[in-house]
C-alpha cells in the first residue's frame, strides 16, 4: 500500500531528548517534536523491559491524545545491571559511580519503541536490546573521559556515538542505533507495516 505526500499523516517525535531527534533526521522524514510529560517512577516489581515498554507506549500515547490526526513515536531506554535500573546520572559524582560499577561487566539496555496512530488509536510496540560489555579501565581514565564528554544526561553514562566507544570492549544487538536511543530499523519496518512510504 502506498501513500501520497499529500495525505501523510503528520509524523511527530514525542521526546525532548536530541540524541533520537538527531536519529530520526537520518531517515530525512519531515516530522516535528512535542516533548510529553510522563511520570518515568518505576513501578513495584517492574522489570526493565516492562519499564521501558511501558514508558515508550505512554510518551507516545499522551503526545496522540493531542494529536489525533499524527502518527506519534515514543522511545525509552532502561539500563539493568547487577539486579536493578540505572537511570541518567546527572552528576560528574553519580556518573563515575555508574561507570565503576559497570567495569569489566556485561551490562543490559532495553531501548523500547512505540509508533502510536493517533487516527485509529493503534499502536506498534517493542523491545531492543542490547548487550554491552565494559572494558576494566582505571579511575583516572574514567574522570577524564566524563569531564571531556560530560554525559551526564545519558543512562550508564557512557556515549557509544562518541569518546564513550573507548569505554566498550564489544556491543550486541539488532540495531546499532538502539543504544543511542531510537532503534530506526525497528522503526523503518513499524512504518513500512501501516504504509507510510520511507523512500
């Protein structure tokens, strides 16, 4: 089934994080951003691809309640080591602490999509994950690695798209693009399924 310019949908991405916006205009796809308000508070006995699911689908959903004619892209990424959730660190202090925990141990991320219709109130769904393995390097690295790249605003504190590649000694996974924060292949076929022409 295809589609013509003229009767998209709108596209919107419904996240204020710039690492999936910057994602998403690799597809060259006319979309705009709302950012949504969601409570991200785990719930009790949540595993981490459930919080993430979860989140992903209520980003998406809040940002289609206002926009019923759009087809809305929610993300969220949930980071799970040593029998809990590591979120973003924030701090230089809470950065180092995540990065030393994560030395020379296999550390899991749930990257979770949801491609919400706001027209018929359908909704696409998954997990991405990806199995990431931490090189064992000295404190000192780690303090100069956080003050060069600061990335305080990303879960496990380590950018895999930029200086943070040095801190990994392997990555598994379908889509290398799931650990910066939006799997686009996942989302190329989410939107090829409800015909929305990528090419």
């Amino acid at each position: 089934m295809s589609t013509s310019n003229a009767t998209l949908p709108p596209l919107i991405l419904a996240s204020g994080s710039p690492y999936r916006r910057e994602l998403l205009e690799h597809l060259r796809l006319p979309f705009t951003i709302v950012r949504p308000t969601v409570d991200e508070t785990p719930r009790p006995e949540e595993t981490a691809p459930e919080l993430a699911l979860r989140l992903a689908l209520e980003k998406a959903r809040t940002v289609a309640e206002q926009h019923r004619d759009a087809l809305v892209i929610g993300s969220d990424q949930v980071l799970f080591h040593q029998g809990r959730t590591l979120g973003k660190p924030g701090t230089f202090e809470m950065a180092l602490e995540q990065l030393l925990s994560m030395q020379g141990q296999v550390v899991h991320f749930h990257t979770a999509l949801c491609l919400f219709d706001g027209r018929d109130q359908t909704h696409q769904l998954l997990d991405v994950p990806t199995v990431v393995r931490f090189r064992n390097l000295p404190r000192d690295e780690l303090s100069r690695y956080l003050r060069a790249e600061q990335p305080y605003d990303c879960a496990g504190s380590a950018k895999c798209e930029g200086l943070g590649i040095a801190l990994l000694d392997s990555i598994e996974g379908s889509d290398p693009n799931a650990l910066i924060g939006l799997p686009l292949i996942a989302l190329v076929s989410m939107l090829r399924h409800i015909g929305y022409p990528i090419l």
